[in-house]
C-alpha cells in the first residue's frame, strides 16, 4: 500500500473519516462470507475502512480494530505467487486478508 495522498472531496463520507495511514486493494473474507470480494481499503485510524474502489466517497463497511486480537501469515498455497494472505483475528472471528500483489504488501 501506497501512503495516502489527501483527497478533496464532495461532502461524502471519505471526507469525514480520520487520517489515513495507507490506502490500497485487498480481498477480504468475513467469518460469515463464503467468497472474497476486492475492495479499496483504507487504515485510518484505529479501523479499517472498505470501498467498492478507489474513487468511492462513501465506504460500504467499517471494521474497527479495537477487537484485534492477532495477526498471522496464512501460509495455504494460492494460484497467485505473489500474493500475501493473512488471517486477521478478531473478538468476534477470523477475516482473511489477500494482498494480491507486492505493491500492495508495503
């Protein structure tokens, strides 16, 4: 992930998120989701914030990383070499997080 550049924005709720540390694409798996979806994600502050794609004003779900519990590689083999997979857990259950790319590891 890239570190975040301001953007200017038209009243939507991009504007009124707190300050982001970084910002790129991941593909995310709730506990309670069968298939990944790939969004733009955004850390500000202490959660992370999930948009259909990088031009979004308002995101579609918030997680709030005050549950964090712990953070482990998810060493299962995928099709896409460079691919990081890792397993957020939280209070309420397990999200797995797939960085597809280098770029998208920093």
């Amino acid at each position: 992930a890239a570190p975040v550049r301001q953007r200017l924005g038209s009243g939507g709720a991009r504007t009124q998120l707190p300050p982001c540390y970084y910002e790129g694409y991941l593909e995310k798996r709730g506990p309670k989701e069968k298939a990944s979806r790939r969004l733009w994600t955004s850390l500000c502050g202490n959660s992370l914030y999930f948009f259909n794609n990088s031009k979004d004003t308002n995101y579609v779900e918030k997680l709030d990383l005050g549950g964090f519990v712990s953070l482990r590689d998810d060493s299962s083999r995928d099709k896409n070499l460079e691919a990081a997979r890792l397993v957020l857990r939280m209070k309420d259950g397990e999200i797995k997080l797939t960085a597809p790319n280098l770029e998208s590891r920093e």
